[in-house]
C-alpha cells in the first residue's frame, strides 16, 4: 500500500528490494543516506498535502534539532504507533508476528533496533496509563466494574515506572508483569485490566493479549472510570441527536435510541457502583 500511496519514492519504492541472501547487491537498496532523504522529502510531501488541503494543524514544524535521520523517525514512529487507540495491542499482536518472519538478522540490528524500540514505547505508554489512573484516582476520580480493585492494585504502582524506562529490559519487567496489564480502550469507553483466564476475548490463535474490538459486556476484566462515564453520556446523546433527524429512517432511528439508552445505562451503572480512594479536592 505504501508502494502504491507514494511511487515517486518516498519512503518505500516498488522498484526498489532488499537483497536476497547470498546474492550480489544491483545498486537498488536504500542505504541511510537515501532514506535520510527520503524522510525528508516525505516530511515536505506530507506538509505540502495538509496545506492543499486546508489542514494547517497537520503541518509537520521545522525540528530545531535538524534532520530527523532513521534513527530519530524509528524512534517516533514507535511512540506514536504505541499510543493510538488500541496501539499497545497492535503491538503486541501484529509485531509479534513480524519478530517471528523476519529474520533474527534484522531483528537484532543493534541497540536501537524496531523491536527494541516498540518494546520500549509500549512499556511507556502502558506507564503513562498507569499514571494517569494513579493522578485520577488520586484526586477523587471514580471507578467501577469487576474488574475496578484490580486497576486501582495496578494504579498504586505507577510511581515506580515514571521516567525509569530507558532499557529493553526494563520494559520487559513491565510488559511481562500480568498485575499491570491495562489497557484503555476508548471505542468502549472502558479499561481491559487483562487476566487471560477471565477474558472473554481470549483466543488461543493470538498473542497474549486482549481483543479490544471483541470486549463483551459481561467480562471480569472491565473497569471504568467517571470519565469514561461522561463519554458514554456524550456519546449516547450524540446518538439521540441523530436518532431526531428527519433524514434517518424509522428503524435506524430506533437503533439508534436502543444503543443510546443502553450507553445511558452503562453509566448510570457506574455512578452506582463506582468507588473512589478519597473525596474530590477542591
């Protein structure tokens, strides 16, 4: 797909391959200096197209440091992938596989590696989550669902991790410790805290890890939070809006009004069940 969205070279060429093993190179492998170039030129392609297109929050700035390199686009390339929704289970999932096809050779390519580097940005975003629920319920945030004593055990643990994950090996204590294994899933407006004997999700064909676009509502591994509340309200009253509009046929409109009652109900359920560690401070 990339061969195709960008012919002239950027980034990735159809004409151009890696060599084979064995073989004597034909002078049409990218080596650092090309592709140095080609993310530069990719950079300019892609402001260019956010400016033709009346986007100017999708200019990608000037870098006061220069030249991003392949080192430094590696490197940005894994934070971003590791902090989209559901990132950490793409992750987990899909480069998985790609450690297992590719060769050990390319796999192992030094200390700043892929897979060193997603290894390390998963574990800092699975961090950051951490974090993030530790300041919430720190300040009085609720939580709810059966699976809220064990993210709050996991919450009270974020401390430890923050700004101390610099070496793959300490992104393997975190990643491969079961007690923090949060996952935020906003499409369901809920947290997988994942225990793989008490996930519904669990399929023996995927990695260890959990099917966020598969989450059942009656699992013992969601929790959720008074903002994941507030969304199910938004959301459901967005739905309510649609659901009024004359263009939108009887029967959608009544699926639509179902799903948004059921979201209310979602949090209705929550601001009954929902416990916290103290009272809001002011």
């Amino acid at each position: 797909m990339l061969e195709r969205l960008a012919p002239d070279g950027l980034l990735f060429d159809a004409s151009v391959r890696a060599i084979p093993r064995g073989r004597v190179s034909t002078g049409r492998v990218v080596g650092f200096e090309a592709m140095r170039n080609r993310i530069e030129d990719f950079i300019a392609w892609a402001s260019g197209l956010a400016v033709r297109l009346d986007r100017p929050h999708e200019v990608i700035p000037g870098d006061p440091f220069g030249a991003l390199g392949v080192a430094r686009f590696r490197r940005s390339l894994a934070w971003h992938i590791a902090r989209r929704p559901g990132g950490l289970v793409a992750l987990a999932i899909q480069y998985g596989h790609m450690r297992t096809a590719m060769s050990a050779g390319y796999a192992a390519r030094g200390r700043g590696g892929i897979h060193e580097l997603l290894d390390i940005e998963t574990a800092r975003a699975t961090a950051d989550t951490l974090t993030t629920l530790h300041d919430d319920l720190a300040t009085g945030t609720g939580i709810s669902g059966p699976a809220a004593r064990r993210a709050i055990h996991a919450a009270a643990q974020a401390p430890t991790f923050v700004g101390s994950i610099r070496t793959r090996r300490q992104a393997r204590d975190i990643l491969g410790n079961p007690a923090l294994t949060i996952y935020d899933n906003p499409h369901s407006f809920l947290m997988c805290v994942y225990s793989r004997d008490r996930a519904l999700c669990y399929r023996l064909d995927v990695t260890d890890a959990p099917s966020l676009d598969r989450c059942q509502p009656s699992c013992a591994n969601i929790a959720r939070t008074d903002r994941h509340a507030d969304e199910l309200v938004e959301h459901a009253q967005a739905l309510e809006k649609q659901a009024a509009s004359e263009a939108v046929p009887g029967p959608l409109a009544d699926r639509l009004t179902r799903r948004a009652g059921h979201l209310r109900n979602l949090a209705d359920r929550h601001n009954h069940d929902r416990i916290h560690l103290q009272e809001p401070t002011s």
